[in-house]
C-alpha cells in the first residue's frame, strides 16, 4: 500500500497491472529512484518491492550490457610460489548450485 497523494492521510492498494504502469512511467522517465517516488507519492520501499516481484524483463531501467569482449578480464594464474592468506568463497548459484572456491 502507498500513500495516496490527492487524499492526504489514505493508503491506496495497487494492482500489479498499476505497479507494471508505474515500473514502465519510471523506465521512460530515467528519473532517480527518490524523485520518481515522491513525484508518485510511493514508498522507496514499495518501489524496490515491486520492482524485484514483477518480471524483469518488463522494466529494465538501466540497458543491459551485451556479453562481449570487454565483459570478462582474465587476469591469469595466480603465483604457486608466492602463498597468500587463506580464503574460503560460496556462491550460492540458486537452483541448488554451490560454487565453493577454497584458498591456503
């Protein structure tokens, strides 16, 4: 729910169809975060809220960056003779994949 900006003090409850307009108004406009909310009268957090329910593929504000060359760095091997600090990353895939990358 959000605050309803011609009925001081009344929440209004948005349809997903009406947050998918106000995610579109958004992308258009390429306003900041803050000052589409106000202008809106929503929540920064209802925004954020919508934003990651609805798809993605329906609001992209910011252009997707093709994968291409410059998308990826090798930066090669990393010395055997030179030992670093021990270091133990996770990355949780989804879908059940784990990436486990183990150091020292």
């Amino acid at each position: 729910m959000t605050k309803d900006g011609n009925r001081q003090g009344k929440w209004t409850r948005r349809s997903r169809e009406e947050w998918q307009a106000l995610l579109n108004r958004f992308d258009a406009r390429h306003d900041s975060v803050s000052a589409f909310c106000k202008r809106e009268s929503i929540s920064e957090a209802s925004y954020y809220r919508w934003r990651g329910l609805l798809p993605a593929a329906l609001h992209q504000h910011e252009p997707a960056t093709s994968p291409g060359p410059s998308a990826f760095l090798d930066l090669g091997q990393l010395p055997a003779s030179q030992p670093g600090p021990r270091f133990d990353l996770k990355l949780d895939l989804g879908g059940g994949l784990m990436l486990h990358l183990v150091r020292g």
